[in-house]
C-alpha cells in the first residue's frame, strides 16, 4: 500500500482523508508530529516524502542548498543564521516556484522565466530538509527564494497552514513572511484570509514608475498608485508593519532625489524600509554598490524620518544572496517558450 506523504497536509485534513475508523487519534498525531518535524522520514502508512538534497555550498553556518525534483528540475533554498541581543537562530529562505515569470533584470531568478510551480509539499519539503539533513532549528520561514509566492497562491497558503499548524511543524504566523513583487490580486487574497498575524513584504526597489517600469515589468501592469492602494487596505494589527524591499543598483535608483522621492511615496504607508545593496547576478550590467553610497542613501532616509535598517549582504560569493539563486541550466527543461512578463500579466 502507498504511503500516504503528510508534508502537504495539515493534521485535521489527514484525520478527515484518512484517520476515519483508525480509533487511534493520538497515535495519530504522534506520527504527524514526528514526520513534520523531521524526526523521522516515515511511520505506519504514512511518510515525509522530500525532494533529495542533491547539493550544498556554506559559509560559515549559511548554506544553500538544492533539491533535484522529478522531471529533473530543482529547487534553491537558504539557511541564514541570525543573531540577536541575546539568542541566535536560523531563519529559512524557501523558493515556490522553479524560476520565475516576473522579469525584473536585477535578478538571477528571473533569466530563467518560469519552469514550474511548487507544490504545498514541495515548499514544506524544504523546511524539513533544512532540519533532518542539516540539523537546523528552523524558527522563521520566509518566501524570498525562487518564485513569485502570490503566483502560486493556493499551494503557497496551502504550505503556510502545515508550517504553522500547532500539532506538526507548529510555525507562528509572525514567523512566516510572504514577499511580493506588488501583486496586489494576491495582496488582497491574503487579506481576506484574516491572517493578522502573518508578515507581508513588499518588493519596490525604485522610487517613481518610470525607474520601477523599467527594471520590474510588473508596474507596467500595476503601477505604484495601485500597489500603495492595496497596502493602505490591509488590514494590520497595531504593532505590525510592512517591509519593504529596496535593492540599491547603482546609478539607477542610489540618488539623493530618489531617497527623497522614496521617502515621499512611504510617508502614508506604515513599514520599515529594508535597504538590500544589490547583488550582481550573473553577466549583469550593474556591480555591488560602493559601501560609503550605501550609507549615504539609508542615512538620508532616516534622516527624512523612516523607518530603516539595512539587509547584511550574505552569501554573494556562492550566488546564495538576495536575487542570486537560480541555476540556468535547467532553462533546457522549459516545455515552451516562457513569454515576456508583460504579456502573462496583461493577459
């Protein structure tokens, strides 16, 4: 008989699906627990199934490392450690898409178009992983990787509701931060889900439409008055904020007109600016920036009153930072021609 793998599934769905007659609830239970939590890879009729890991590159105590898929596709994810005042844990960079459709030419993701969508158990595959293969205590998930989430909407929320269901991986909503490049369809699908706990990051990364259109293809389609109309509609609890994503590309959006339109466009929206100097994808046309450039920017900002910290570049050296994961080669397992990100959105 085949078992029947629970990564995409929370508790109560494998009670209706398959526990009816079992008479063994908490036995039940025990076993979903220990398969979530990477304890084990399999119990009586049931299993954790996960993509192998088939690669791994680290520095220090981050890694990256990859699952091959069938079909031979693979999936990129990344460990990061992270250090507080006083304790220390490590946070998961998942992907939910093999490549990615959205076209924005600073990133590494994006020259491969969109190969495929994750499945729930796909995405949660990786967080067990990360912990059965590498030990790590996962605390935080955050859906940065490959992919844009709101693209894979269903198996996205699906993934969510097993990572924070209390009998398996048991994951706070506060702990799971959802990053869009501004859809604001899914931005308002979230929103009607009454999550309040759950983080939403925002990708903007250019303070007018003209610089934004130019290197993300998505405000072509949905411009910045759209996107701030949407996050202005959320509904978010009193201590809780938006982030948003600022990659600071040099001489295309560093300047100090453009801090100050940046600033402009925020002032209504509540959120912390996270500045990401950028990292270079491969043959790409703009370098890192230069660290006195950097402080320039974020300090002009704060001096403009907001809320700003910087992303510690990690992992640039192995194409494990932000906007790096990603590997060409599969591009030869397209079924199709991936179309232009401005034709998919406009259709």
């Amino acid at each position: 008989m085949n078992r029947v793998n629970v990564l995409g599934l929370t508790f109560d769905e494998l009670l209706a699906r398959y526990g009816a007659g079992t008479g063994d609830r908490k036995g039940l239970r025990r076993g979903y627990a220990r398969l979530c939590r990477g304890e084990v890879d399999s119990e009586e009729g049931l299993c954790a199934e996960i993509a192998p890991v088939v690669r791994n590159q680290q520095d220090g105590d981050l890694v990256k490392f990859i699952q091959r898929l069938p079909g031979g596709l693979e999936t990129e994810s990344v460990i990061i450690p992270m250090q507080g005042r006083q304790r220390s844990w490590r946070t998961l960079c998942v992907s939910s898409q093999v490549g990615c459709a959205m076209g924005c030419t600073f990133c590494e993701t994006a020259q491969l178009g969109r190969l495929a969508n994750l499945s729930s158990e796909e995405i949660v595959g990786q967080v067990v992983a990360a912990r059965r293969v590498f030990g790590a205590d996962i605390r935080n998930v955050v859906f940065m990787g490959m992919g844009e989430p709101f693209d894979n909407f269903d198996h996205v929320i699906q993934a969510v509701r097993v990572l924070t269901d209390p009998m398996g991986l048991s994951l706070g909503k506060a702990h799971v931060t959802i990053s869009t490049v501004g859809r604001t369809e899914g931005i308002r699908r979230l929103a009607a889900l009454g999550w309040r706990r759950i983080n939403l990051a925002v990708s903007l990364n250019a303070p007018n439409d003209d610089i934004r259109s130019r290197i993300m293809p998505i405000n072509r389609v949905e411009p910045m008055a759209l996107l701030r109309e949407a996050l202005l509609a959320y509904p978010l609890r009193r201590c809780q904020f938006f982030m948003v994503e600022y990659v600071l590309i040099p001489g295309v959006n560093d300047a100090p007109e453009h801090a100050d339109e940046l600033v402009e466009y925020l002032r209504p929206v509540k959120c912390c600016l996270n500045v990401i100097p950028y990292n270079p994808r491969r043959e790409s046309p703009w370098p890192a920036p230069r660290e006195d450039d950097v402080v320039r920017f974020i300090e002009r900002v704060e001096c403009a009153g907001q809320f700003v910290k910087r992303r510690l570049t990690k992992g640039r050296d192995f194409m494990a930072a932000c906007g790096q994961l990603g590997n060409r080669t599969l591009k030869a397992a397209r079924q199709s021609p991936i179309e232009s990100a401005v034709v998919q959105l406009g259709a």
